[in-house]
C-alpha cells in the first residue's frame, strides 16, 4: 500500500469512526442498550454501550487483512453480550477458538496454536476486564496498536488506531459512549495477535526486539490485570465475578478523575513504547515498583475496596 493511500485510508478511518461513534452514542441510548451504574461501576449516570463498532466496522471495510478479520465473530459474540448478557460457556469457546486462529495465522503449528489459544483467551479477557474507566483501554491501546503497526508491519493496524482515536473522542472522560465487549474483546484479541506474530517471528530467527518492546508497552495494562487476578485467587474470589479491585479503580476510588488514572496509564504506555535495547529490563522494573508505589500509597486499599468501604 502507498503512502499516499495509507494516509487516505487513516483519515477516512479516523473521521468515519468519531462520526459513527457520535451516532451509537445517539442510538444505542435510544435503543436502551445502556450500561447502567450499579455497586460494581466506576459511571455514575447510564451510558450507551456497544461502541466498539465505530473502530470495527472502518477498520474491517478500510484494511480486511487477517489480524483484524479473525476477531470479528468474538466482536459479534461481544456484541450480544452488550445487548442481553451470554453466559461464560458461550463466550470462553469463541474466544478460545479466536485465539487459535490468531496463532496459526500467525504461523505457529498446530500444537503450538493449540496451546497458544490459551494465553491468548487470558489477554482477551484481560484487556476486558481493563475497560472500566473512561477512555483507559482505548487511550492505551491507540499507543500500543500504532507502535505494533510499526515493528510488525501491518498497514491494517495503523487504520485500526486511527479508528480507536476518532472513538476516544467520545469515550475520554466524562465518557459518552462505552465500547462494550464488542470493543474490548476486539481489541484484546488484536493484542494478542500481534503479540503472537511478534513471538513466532522471534522464535524462527526474526528479530527478538519487537516482542519485547510490544510486551514492554502492554505492561501497564497487564500488569494491573494480571496482579489483580492473581491477589484475587489467593483471597478465595471467585475469577468471574464482577469486582472493583483493580489498581485502576482502587485508585479512582481513592478519589483520581477518570482523566488522571487514564492519562498515567496511557504515559507509561507511551513512554514504555520508546524503550528499546537494554533499557527494558529497567524499565519493566521501574514500572512494577510504581504500580506498588502507587498501590501503597494512594490506591484504595485492596481488602477495603473487596469489603464496599470507600
């Protein structure tokens, strides 16, 4: 693709997804397809759902390659959720079945696609579990997708974070407009793919470099998810259920605007984005002991957050 049609193909995606964007927000209320604020919710008014489709629907029409072709029946499985709930035996094979042919896409063999769907489902639900806060997961993953288009290349990743910048428009804080699972189990699934791509081409005798900075620039948002899930086990939760026990919302329930916690996830993000070399060892370091920083100092603490006390 020419530079000149890529940049077309970018401001057709970016306008096309803030102008959709503008009418889900219009729409999906009128439909009643809300999210309304309850004990578990970050939002204090309902707000329209399901708007993940103004990235999915540009990118899928401007770049149809397979990184972003594969998630589209979880995006539609996501889609349902938003609209009615589906329960997890029906999503969890989807998102098993996604993470496979990501993998093998991406050429691993079949058993390593096979055991490569698993972590791939992990970050799926990750970056789901992430998207409580308004403008966190599309702020962060406009950095991580631009980067990832990049270091892999992929033409069709640099219209997908075109599109996600036209919806954080109206996803930043005060957010009118939710992307729902459609958007974020789309957008998960597009993070594991290109971890995987990224993976396969070290393991063949590619460059090493770009997984580790992929990874390194996932980081904010993993390392949250995963520590949160990992405190969550050792308490005897149950992984499923809903909660507010991130560091996330922990630190939102400590009193941060949705714009502070938003902005300092999608700095590190940025800032991890240009670390190359042996700076990255440092760097994840650094990181982990903010979060804990962070943890200890200003967050909510997690046995109060786990018990309702603000």
């Amino acid at each position: 693709m020419s530079i000149p049609m890529l940049l077309l193909r970018l401001a057709i995606g970016l306008i096309a997804a803030w102008a959709l964007a503008g009418l889900l927000s219009h729409g999906l209320g009128a439909w009643g397809w809300l999210d309304q604020p309850n004990a578990r919710s970050s939002h204090v008014r309902p707000t329209p759902r399901g708007g993940g489709l103004a990235f999915v629907v540009p990118t899928v029409l401007l770049a149809p390659t397979p990184l972003v072709l594969i998630p589209l029946p979880l995006a539609l499985v996501g889609l349902l959720d938003d609209r009615s709930g589906l329960p997890v035996r029906v999503r969890l094979p989807v998102q098993l079945l996604t993470g496979f042919a990501l993998a093998w896409q991406a050429g691993w063999s079949l058993p390593g696609a096979l055991l490569a769907a698993v972590p791939a489902t992990a970050l799926i639900n990750a970056i789901n579990f992430m998207d409580g806060l308004d403008g966190l997961v599309a702020s962060c993953l406009v950095i991580w997708i631009g980067l990832a288009a990049l270091l892999l290349p992929n033409p069709a990743l640099w219209v997908l974070a075109a599109a996600v910048a036209g919806f954080l428009v109206w996803n930043w804080s005060p957010a009118r407009l939710f992307m729902g699972d459609v958007g974020s189990t789309y957008l998960g699934a597009v993070l594991a793919g290109g971890l995987l791509t990224a993976a396969h081409s070290a393991t063949v005798g590619g460059a090493s470099e770009p997984m580790l900075v992929l990874c390194l620039a996932a980081l904010p948002l993993m390392a949250d998810a995963f520590s949160c899930l990992l405190r969550r086990l050792l308490a005897g939760q149950r992984l499923w259920k809903a909660h507010r026990l991130h560091l996330y919302q922990r630190l939102q329930q400590a009193g941060w605007s949705h714009r502070r916690v938003a902005g300092l996830y999608a700095g590190l993000t940025a800032l991890l984005a240009c670390v190359r070399g042996p700076a990255v060892g440092p760097a994840a370091t650094a990181v982990l002991l903010l979060g804990f920083w962070l943890d200890r100092r200003w967050a909510l603490p997690f046995a109060a957050s786990a018990q309702g006390r603000r």
